[in-house]
C-alpha cells in the first residue's frame, strides 16, 4: 500500500493532462486571477486564500497544477496589506466561488459544478477559507455548499479557525510544516484539526517552513519565516490535488494516496474512520 502511495504521491506532483487556461477576476468585478483546464463542463472548483503579506502570485503554480488536472482553481488578490480582515477575506473567497460557478469561463465556455465546490489556503488564508466554509462566519448559508477544505501551514483568525472547525462538516485536509516557527501544528493546524466537526486529516510536511509553499521572491521574506522549497511545494501540489478530486470530483483513483502514511507526508490525526463507522 506505501509503494503505491508513493507512486500515485510522485504521479500528482507533476502536471496534469489538460492544457491551462489563465483568466483576470477583476475583469468581473473582483481583483485576483483564475486557471482552468482549456476544456471541460461541469468541473469542480477552488477558491484559494493567500497567506499574509503574500501576492496571489506567489502562488500561481498551485493553482495551474491544480487546473492541469481538471480543476478550475482562483484566488482573489484582496486582504493583502498588513492589517487584514480575516472575515471580509473569507467573504471574498466565497465570493470567488460565486464568479467561476456563474459565469462561462474561457473561449469554449469551461463551466463549474456547484456540487462541487471547495476551498484552500496557506497561512491567514487558510484560516479565512475555514472561515468562509463554516456557515454563519460571513459567508452565509451557502458556506454548507463547499465539500472540502484543504489548508497549508494555517493560522488562527479573527474570529478564531477552532470555533468555524466546529461548524464545518465539509471534509477537510491539513496541512502543516515541521520546522514552521510562525505557524506551529499546536496551537494552529492541530486543534483547527481536532475540532473539525467533519472527516478531517492533519499531515506533518517534514522541513516545511512557513514560507515554503510560496513561489519566487517576494520582500516580506525578510519579515516572515523560511523560503520557497521545491520539495514541499510538490509535495503540496500532490496531496491537494488528490484531495480535491476524491472529494469534488468523485474520482477513487487517488484515494489511496489520502488514506495511508506517508514518511513524506505522515499523519498526525485523522479522525476520518471513527465518523464513517459511528
């Protein structure tokens, strides 16, 4: 079961098999950027939540990774400055759901599922996408819509990630980095984990720091713990997209690659079994 774990963690970390479309939110009403498949209807979606102080930018090979494998993924580029709104930031990525399930996007008119919706974060953002799936916490009833949520290196929010988790029957995936000084399991991803009201996952990325999932260069490095590393960022990319196509879009294939253990990705808690059995 490793060996094939491994195999299908090495398979997802590269590029996928469709072509990439990139698109310009603020053309619609909301600054940010949107990637999708060149082709496709009814696809899944993902609205990706930026970490603090960090561009949209820094992290557009996630979002096209996860495009060249059949899901329209988005990130609006609000919220970036030094003092955000954690609560106006999750609003905004429910409102980037919004705009990739009602409109047609690219020449051919690539379509989203709104069955099939889910959505992501490093860092803050991570925290406001645990905000934004939780209903009542600014995003209204339809926060029940999301089926999954996947964070990296999450942080608490204002108000809290832990109170949303408990609100939150979406399945949910987390991860968080070992050598993370600004954003430590304890205190962050472990117990937004352990009162997840859902199925939910915490992995361990050994090395990660805080920045690591992070593309090029950027100045808040100099405020901010860590660097890009290559390693953790495919890493990253592979869980996340295995996650978001067992959840959204239904497809087993990958499932095995979530279910089992990994010293590149090991388990920390996951209390998936215990509510599947109960």
């Amino acid at each position: 079961m490793a060996s094939t774990a491994k195999r299908l963690l090495e398979q997802l970390s590269r590029p996928g098999p469709y072509d990439v479309l990139r698109g310009d939110l603020a053309l619609v009403g909301l600054p940010g950027v949107v990637f999708t498949p060149s082709t496709g209807f009814n696809l899944p979606a993902v609205a990706f939540g930026h970490g603090w102080l960090q561009p949209p930018g820094r992290y557009h090979g996630l979002l096209r990774h996860l495009a060249s494998w059949g899901i329209v993924a988005a990130a609006p580029a609000t919220h970036g400055g030094p003092l955000p709104s954690h609560r106006l930031f999750a609003a905004d990525l429910r409102s980037t759901l919004d705009l990739v399930t009602t409109l047609r996007l690219g020449p051919d008119g690539i379509s989203v599922d709104p069955t099939k919706l889910g959505l992501a974060g490093h860092s803050i953002g991570g925290g406001a996408a645990i905000l934004a799936a939780a209903p009542g916490e600014g995003a209204g009833d339809d926060a029940r819509q999301v089926k999954a949520v996947a964070t990296v290196a999450a942080t608490q929010t204002m108000p809290p990630a832990t109170t949303a988790a408990r609100k939150i029957t979406a399945v949910g995936l987390h991860l968080a980095g070992d050598d993370d000084l600004l954003a430590p399991a304890k205190g962050n991803a472990e117990v937004i984990t352990k009162e997840w009201a859902g199925p939910a996952q915490l992995r361990m990325i050994p090395k990660m720091t805080h920045l690591g999932v992070t593309e090029g260069t950027h100045w808040s490095r100099l405020l901010l713990q860590g660097k890009p590393q290559h390693t953790v960022q495919r890493r990253v990319r592979a869980l996340f997209t295995a996650f978001f196509l067992t959840t959204l879009a239904g497809d087993d294939t990958y499932r095995e690659l979530l279910d089992t253990d990994l010293k590149a990705a090991r388990i920390e808690y996951d209390n998936r079994a215990a509510l599947t059995n109960a």
